[in-house]
C-alpha cells in the first residue's frame, strides 16, 4: 500500500476525491496532504442538493486539519464548483 492510499483510507474519502500526494517537512514540523478528484467526477449541488452534477470548475482550498504537539498538517483541496 503507497503512503497515499494509507492517507486517502484515514482521511475516509471516497471517490472521486482522492489523495494526489503528500509532503513532509520534517525540520519545518508540517505535513502537507493534496487532494484532488478525478476528471470527469461528479458531486453534489451544494446549493438544490442534487446528488450527480458535473465540476465544472474548482479551486484550491487550505485548510489546517489536524495538528499535535510535534507537528501541523494541512489539506491542500482541489474542491469542484459544481
């Protein structure tokens, strides 16, 4: 199993978001997790709730999830517009 399965496993995604790679910067104390979704994916409306619309656009979001005494993580999401 590659480092990025593991962390698509912990993370509990499901398709079609998966873990694209990882980065660790030990001397800097950070791990960086980037999460994109393969092309052609389908999700939800956010807006009417409809469950199998097409991304149309996405964008980069950061978010700080999870840290510790030893070391901070961020998740670096592509999320779809759709």
């Amino acid at each position: 199993m590659q480092d990025t399965e593991l962390r698509q496993q912990a993370l509990f995604l499901e398709s079609p978001r998966q873990v694209h790679r990882c980065a660790f910067d030990g001397p800097g104390r950070r791990l960086d997790i980037h999460i994109t979704f393969a092309k052609g994916g389908r999700f939800p409306c956010p807006q009417c709730g409809q469950s199998d619309c097409p991304a149309y656009d996405s964008q980069e979001r950061i978010r700080r999830h999870f840290c510790n005494r030893f070391f901070s993580g961020c998740c670096h999401e592509l999320s779809s517009c759709a």
